[in-house]
C-alpha cells in the first residue's frame, strides 16, 4: 500500500490512498468466511457453502465494504503516525476506485486544526455596562408585584382608565350594508388596557368607555395565510398580503379597576412566598435581586463583545468540513423545532447558504476558544461543577460529588454540555482580564449602543 498527504489548503489535506489486489486479499477472504457463516444455500449445510459461490453470490458488495474499511483503516494509520496534525471535522471520501480483485485508489478530503497565534489585547477597549440599581428601580418592581396580587374591583358607572379591565364582545361589520357579519364575532374577550399587545385603536376607543357602552371602531388587520386569534391583539410575525381596514362594533360588558394591596407585612409574606415579612428587607433583597439580575445581563452584553472583538482580530481560516458541521447541528435544531422532521417546503441549499456566515463565525470561536484553552491549560474540576449547579439552583441545592460522579455515568451528555459551559466562562473571565474594559453606567452605555447602531446604518448597502 502506498500513501501520499498533500495539502491542498492552509487547513485541508488529501490523502491518496493506493493499494494492490494482493493488499486487500487477506481482508476480502475473511469478509467472505464472515458472510458464509450466515448463509443457508441450498445443497450445503448452513455456513458451509464454498468460498467462491459466496464470492460469485455477494462478493462485489462485500468488497465494495472491505475496501471502505481498508480506506477508513489507512487513514486512520496516517493521522495517528503524524504529530503535526489534527484532524477536524468529518473526513469526506471524494472519490473511491475499485473493482473486485482489482487495485484500489483512493482520496480522502479532511480539515486540520490551525495554529492561532492569539493577539495582545491590552490596547483593544471595551465597554462593559456597570449597572447600578436606582431606588426607583426597586419602586418600579415593588409597584409590578402589587399590580401582580391586585385585586380587581368593577366600576359601577365610572369610565375605563387606561390601565384597567375590561370585558368585550367585538362583531365585524359589513361597511356596504351596515350589518354584522355573520360568523365573525369575538365574545367575552378580556384584557388590560394597558397590555403591550393590545391593537392601539381599540385601546385609545376603550379608554373612557362603561360597562354597556356599544360603539364602532375601525381597525387595520393584517392578512395572514393562516386563521386569526382574534382581531383585539397584533401579531408577532408577519404575512404577505398586507392590511385591510375592518369595521367592528364593541359592546363593553364590565369595566374592573386594580385594587393594589398596601405595602405590609402581608403583601411581603406573600409575595415572597413566606421567605420576608417586613418590607424593608423585603426591598433589599429585591434590590439584590435586580443588580443579580443586571450583572448577567451585562455579563451576557460583553460576551457577544468579546467574541466579535476576538473573531475581528483573530480570520483564521475555518476547515470546510468544520463549517458542514455546524450547518448540520443548525439542521437539526430545525428539525427538532419540528416534531423531528423538515418543514416540506424547506429549501435545504437556501438555508444553508444563508446560514453559512455563522457557522463560519462559530467554526472560527470553536478554533480560539481551544487554543486559549490549550495555552492557559483550563480544566474543570468537580468544585467547580459545584458551583455550577448550586448557582442554577440559586443555592437550594447542593451537588455532592458523590452525585457528580454518578451523573458522569448516567447523563454523561449533560455533563459533558455543564463542563463545556464552565469552561467557556473562565475564557471569558481570562479574556476580559486581558481587555482594556472601560465601565459604563446604564446611560453612558445606552448612549454609546446608539451611536454605533447609527454607525452601522450609515454603512449599510
């Protein structure tokens, strides 16, 4: 057998393969003996029929298999005798001659790890959001969890506010004949006023309504493909076809007003479900919880900022069968958000042409992201799985490691997915270390956001 590895690009190589029928004997006749064992032909007894009714039977399938194998076990031979390369991604077979009894030839295409030479960052700035909780942003939460546990009080002959309740029944109405349109009524609809959702002309005409009020209103409706919920709300996705203005009478069943509890030692037990009783420290754990909540958001901000400083300073080249991958596993997310299967009319070359650019750009972290590893020798020790899960469980529940190592035994994926996650918070925190981070108050930061959206729509092709 003979073997040539020839690099066709900074990270792919070719590995041409050649073998002699001689080479590939001994293989072929012990796939043979393999297959009589199994064979019931008649005139013979079970897995005793000769050796060349079995070849003139099956042998060209059989040796198609032994040369795949042969090919699988030649390069496998290559990669695991030469140390100055790593393989990544899955190896293609772009091209496989053979003919039983014949000579072999041929090619396997694969992707190879490259070097990164990791840039010195200590010049590059960042701007991290360095949050910082307002009392008014504790009153804010304080005033969302009353409005919570309100109770709702109807209004006998007063008018709708807008933030309060209301009951509707909403009948289209023909504008040619001035008629209901028989077979398109909502009933009993109800809703707050000040419901995000809410389509905004019905909101502006309910303000200042009572219960028994009955009047029309006209209302834009987009055109969907599919069947409406009902008209009193927008949707969150668009269709073709456009809008249409449609005419609805609205009888106003009940109109009920929020009835905010007072802010006791009640309200506190139960909005916090028996943990605080006395409001002040109910307002500083709430006050805790906020800038808990703030600092991963601003963790979460800057992380997308390192990975596009890290990819903007870093073009390594990506391995094309690195970039297959993950289209796949973008392929398979589909699928899953498809009860296992594609959509019929999914277009499988748009999509992945489309999609490419990330899987690039992921491919390309995946390289720099391993190399730090590498370099800083990371690992991830059962203390710090601890921590992991006693955060995910804000400290409810502590994880032995008793429990560790049977969960490596158990749900080894789920353990696998926990120790890549940890290990890409300490690249994290290493690269944020090596960064030149300017903090920023919410405003400063908001400002900042602005003014490079503004960058990137003047730009913009």
């Amino acid at each position: 057998m003979d073997t040539t590895l020839s690099k066709s690009s900074p990270v792919e190589y070719e590995l041409d393969i050649h073998a002699t029928a001689e080479d590939l004997k001994p293989k072929l006749k012990e796939a043979l003996k393999a297959q009589r064992k199994n064979m019931d032909v008649q005139g013979f007894r079970k897995g005793k029929a000769p050796l060349g009714l079995v070849k003139k039977m099956h042998g060209e399938a059989i040796g198609y298999k032994v040369a795949e194998q042969f090919v699988q076990e030649a390069f496998e031979q290559e990669v695991e005798e030469n140390d100055d390369i790593e393989p990544l991604g899955q190896p293609e077979l772009v091209d496989l001659a053979y003919e039983l009894d014949e000579d072999l030839h041929a090619t396997i295409r694969f992707g190879v790890r490259p070097r990164v030479e990791l840039e010195d960052l200590s010049s590059i700035q960042l701007s991290m959001l360095e949050p910082e909780v307002t009392d008014e942003d504790v009153e804010q939460e304080i005033e969302r969890l009353r409005t919570e546990e309100a109770d709702l009080l109807p209004l006998e002959d007063e008018p709708a506010g807008d933030t309060d309740y209301v009951n509707i029944d909403l009948q289209r109405i023909d504008p040619q004949t001035d008629t209901p349109i028989i077979g398109d009524k909502d009933e009993d609809l109800t809703f707050f006023l000040d419901d995000e959702r809410l389509k905004e002309e019905l909101r502006e005409a309910l303000v200042g309504k009572k219960a028994g009020d009955t009047f029309r209103v006209e209302m834009s409706q987009e055109q969907p493909a599919h069947q409406h919920e009902g008209p009193s709300h927008q949707h969150e996705h668009q269709q073709e076809g456009g809008e249409e203005d449609r005419l609805y009478e609205v009888t106003v069943n009940d109109v009920k007003r929020r009835d905010l509890p007072p802010l006791d030692e009640e309200f506190v037990r139960r909005a916090s479900e028996g943990e605080f009783h006395d409001p002040e420290a109910f307002r500083t754990d709430i006050r805790e919880r906020l800038q808990a909540a703030w600092d991963e958001r601003a963790r979460e901000m800057v992380q997308g900022e390192v990975i596009d400083k890290m990819l903007e300073l870093h073009p390594v080249p990506v391995p094309e069968p690195v970039i297959e991958g993950f289209l796949d596993s973008f392929m398979k997310q589909v699928e899953e958000e498809n009860d296992g299967e594609l959509p019929e009319d999914f277009d499988e070359e748009h999509f992945r042409q489309r999609n490419r650019r990330d899987a690039e750009d992921q491919g390309r972290w995946m390289l720099i992201r391993d190399q730090i590893i590498e370099e800083e020798g990371l690992e991830v020790s059962d203390e710090d799985l601890q921590a992991f899960f006693a955060e995910q469980s804000e400290g409810e529940d502590q994880v032995s490691p008793q429990q560790i190592e049977q969960f490596r035994h158990t749900m080894p994926q789920m353990i696998e997915r926990v120790e890549q996650q940890v290990l890409s918070d300490k690249v994290y925190d290493l690269l944020l270390d090596r960064f030149d981070v300017q903090p920023k108050s919410r405003e400063e930061f908001e400002e900042e956001m602005q003014k490079q959206q503004q960058s990137r729509r003047r730009v913009a092709p």
